[in-house]
C-alpha cells in the first residue's frame, strides 16, 4: 500500500470485471472510499467515488497514481 496523508492506496485485481483497480482507503477506519478500475476489454479507466467530501488532493493523488499502475 502506498499512503498519501489520511488515505492509502490498495491495488488489486477483479476477474469477474475483467481488469484491475486502485482503491482509496481511509487510514484508520479502513474504509474504502474510492476507486479507479482499469479495464481490460476496453481499455479504460473509470473512477468511483464514494464520498461527496474528499479532499481534491486525496482524488488527485488516487487519479496520478491509477494512470501509473495500472
């Protein structure tokens, strides 16, 4: 996992999507709070966001990350 201030960064694959994700997760509740999946049929990423109240930075960090690793 990779930390960025409050939040983590979790990757990991999903076979029944087809592709994989980086997942945002809070520090301390473990609480998933974002996603970007990276999908192989297409070929695009697509972000989820599960909280309205996210810090821009967190989302940014997230996004940056995703384009590098997946």
């Amino acid at each position: 996992m990779e930390s960025t201030s409050s939040y983590q960064h979790q990757m990991g694959s999903d076979v029944q999507r087809d592709g994989m994700f980086l997942e945002l997760v809070e520090v301390g509740s473990g609480d998933v709070v974002g996603e970007v999946f990276y999908s192989d049929r297409s070929g695009q990423l697509s972000i989820s966001l599960d909280r309205p109240d996210l810090p821009v930075e967190a989302v940014e960090g997230l996004i940056s990350a995703a384009r590098k690793r997946l």
